[in-house]
C-alpha cells in the first residue's frame, strides 16, 4: 500500500501539533534540540519523523518548531512549522 503526500502531511501536522503542547518554560528549556524516532503510517509504511526546535531570528525570542515525517529509505516525505511567541 503507497503512502500518499496527504497521509504524510497529515502525520507532519500532527506531530506539529503534539511538538507545540508543550508548555513554554519546557520548550525553551529544550531550545536548540532535535530529535529523530520511528513511526508508521496509517497505511502501515515505515516512517522517520524529525522534530527540531530552534530559536527564531525574528521576532527575537520566538521559537521556530518545525517536523519532517518522511519515508524510511525514500525521498517522499511532508513537513509542517510553527512560530511560537513568548508568553507576554
């Protein structure tokens, strides 16, 4: 069974929004960091999804969270970001 662009960036956003739960004292304590772990798609595919947080260059203090779900082996793959803007 393919994995289609849709399912991956469905699986991106998801993961995005999961990555950007986490409550800001966390996250900028976590700030540069990155991180790689296995998945599967809904259609059973073997996946590599990536989340990194890195500081923003603009607006100063933001923090840019950015995933990449993409095939184990393959080139097809989906990404998705966010800016988050201090408390305040």
């Amino acid at each position: 069974m393919a994995v289609s662009d849709d399912e991956l960036s469905e699986m991106a956003i998801e993961e995005l929004d999961a990555a950007c739960a986490l409550p800001w004292p966390d996250m900028k304590a976590v700030t540069p960091w990155g991180d790689t772990f296995e998945g599967v798609a809904p259609s059973g595919r073997d996946v590599e999804v990536e989340r990194r947080y890195l500081w923003a260059h603009q607006p100063e203090g933001a923090i840019c969270v950015e995933v990449e779900v993409r095939l184990i082996g393959g080139r097809e793959g989906a990404e998705a970001k966010a800016l988050i803007h201090p408390p305040g």
